[in-house]
C-alpha cells in the first residue's frame, strides 16, 4: 500500500507536489493489483495505464515538473498498479516520446516501463505510406525513447496497414518491437478495423470506450476476443464529456461496492470490466490524477448488475 511519504517523494523527487487528498490515498487502501493476459503471450500488465498526449514541446518547465512527477507516478509511485506508458511518434510535437525518455534514463526507471507508441507517416488525401519515411519514423521512436526494444508499436488511425503493419512486422521478427497493434479513435474506421484484425497478425488494437460512449460493443471488442486481441482503451473518460455532465454531484454510495473511491476510478473500473479490455490508458499531466487514475486497477470490479447500474446512471444525467 502506497504511504504518504511516498506519494512526497514522488512529488519531490520531480520537482512537484502532490496534492494529499484523502479520497485518492482511498484508493489504495485495497492492495490488489488487476492484472490482465495478453492474449498472444499471456503476458501480465496492469489494467491501468497512461497516455502520453499531454507532454509537449511547448509545455512550460512547471509544467513539466509536474508531466515528470506523473512518469514517476506510472513508473514506482504505485508499487506495482501502473506501468503501461502510451505515446505516439507525433504527440507533443514529438516532445512526449522525448522527455519520457529523457526522463527515465536520468531517473532510472526505464527498465521497469513497458513502452508503447505509434507510427503513421500518411497523411490526410494518401492513401500509401512511404517505406522510408516509416522506417525513418520508427527509428525516430527508438531515439527518442532511448530504447533497444519497443514493447508495442501501433499503426496510428488506419494509416495504410499493408506497408505500415508488414514494417512493424519486419522489426518484430528481428526482436526490435515485441508486439504490434492498430489504432482507430473514429468510429467511421471501425470496418476496417475489424478487417485488420481478421486479417493480420496484430497484437493489439487502441480504441475509444468510454461509460457514455459504447459502439464498440457491438462488433469491435466481440471481434478482440474471437480474434485473440489485446484491447487499449483511450479516451475512458469521453474525451471531456463525462467530467461536464459529472459536474459537482457526489459519487454513489454503491460505488464502494466496487471499490471505487473517485469518479475516475468508477469511470475506469466501467472499461476494465468489459473482458474484451487488456488495459484503460487516459491520458493526464496531473500527479495527484495519476495517483488517483491507478486506484481504479485495484481491488474489485463492476458485475454486470454493476455495470447496468453504472450506464442507467450516466444516461439519467444531462447530456454536456
């Protein structure tokens, strides 16, 4: 169980402090870790994550602070609850893959990380990518990150899969990228999403789920594990959607049913409790949010009474 002098250490040792609030020290109060397979090994990874979209070139050195304080959050602040980093070649303008880096290999904690990101050189009105500028692209990502090894590299949004997803495949096969995957955010991609995963050897999938926003129940998340897929979650808290029609209203008393200490843990332990789902990777720049995110990979989950319970909420709700 994480103590309050670590979560002050975390905090001090970045360069920022931690917020001491009790409801997200709560979170711990459960020391159970969920775990889940990846189905094409069986290897184990915590149930939540983190998405790197929030560390930018642009962000301000406070800002950084405190983008740092959340890697060693992810990384040892949760003994064990985290461990999944999520970024992509062009997030931040490159600067999430490049401080992520930097940071791990000047705090030491790059081993115990597993790294995933995402290529896709196509842009919008191509309909092929340039075999150079995906090589060039990946090989960017191993720079920047400062890694021999990728544990997971995606093609982002659908971008040509045949030269994009046979690359990945070559560094793969070479033991450069342990596993491989595509993405999709849109809705409009999802039939060829569910082609992709009939018809190539992909590891992974990244979708958006979220409590509000369901679609891919009907045939994405079915199909993940017919097809033996691990499943990404972005986006588990509707993009802003959730926390505007949350607004300031309490959290139900039958939340603690499932230890659920915090909106966002009760919004998280929805996703994970599909069982298509391998991992929830929101996205956050806050410490105290990154503490508190992983109090939603412990202790129990949302039964499907649960679950039914938890939409009829949400849809009671006023739309954002």
């Amino acid at each position: 169980m994480i103590s309050r002098r670590d979560l002050l250490r975390i905090g001090a040792g970045a360069g920022a402090a931690l917020t001491l609030n009790p409801r997200v020290l709560g979170a711990f109060e459960n020391d159970t870790v969920l775990t889940r397979p990846i189905p094409s090994t069986g290897e184990e990874i915590p149930v939540i994550g983190l998405g790197g979209r929030w560390i930018s070139t642009n962000s301000t050195p406070e800002e950084l602070a405190d983008h740092r304080a959340v890697l060693h959050a992810l990384a040892d602040g949760a003994e064990g609850a985290g461990r999944v980093f999520d970024s992509a070649a062009g997030y931040g303008r490159g600067g999430s893959e490049s401080y992520a880096g930097q940071w791990a290999e000047e705090d030491g904690f790059g081993d115990g990380i597993f790294w995933a990101t995402k290529v896709n050189v196509v842009g919008r009105g191509e309909d092929a990518a340039d075999p150079d500028a995906v090589h060039e692209q990946i090989q960017r990502s191993f720079d920047r990150l400062r890694r021999p090894v990728i544990d997971l590299d995606q093609v982002h949004n659908m971008g040509d899969p045949p030269t994009q997803l046979g690359i990945l495949q070559e560094y793969k096969e070479e033991g450069r990228i342990r596993y491989i995957g595509m993405t999709t955010t849109s809705s409009r991609q999802y039939e060829g999403l569910a082609r992709v995963m009939r018809e190539y050897p992909i590891d992974f999938i990244g979708i958006d789920y979220a409590i509000d926003n369901r679609g891919v129940e009907e045939r994405i998340l079915p199909l993940a594990q017919d097809e033996g897929i691990a499943v990404m979650v972005y986006l588990p808290f509707g993009r802003s959607r959730m926390w505007e029609r949350i607004g300031d209203r309490p959290l139900p008393d039958w939340a603690s049913e499932f230890d659920a200490h915090t909106w966002a843990q009760f919004m998280l332990k929805f996703t994970i409790a599909h069982p298509a789902v391998t991992i929830s990777a929101p996205g956050t720049g806050n410490p105290d949010h990154m503490i508190d995110n992983l109090g939603g990979g412990r202790g129990r989950l949302p039964t499907p009474d649960h679950v039914r319970r938890m939409i009829s909420f949400v849809e009671s709700l006023p739309e954002a």
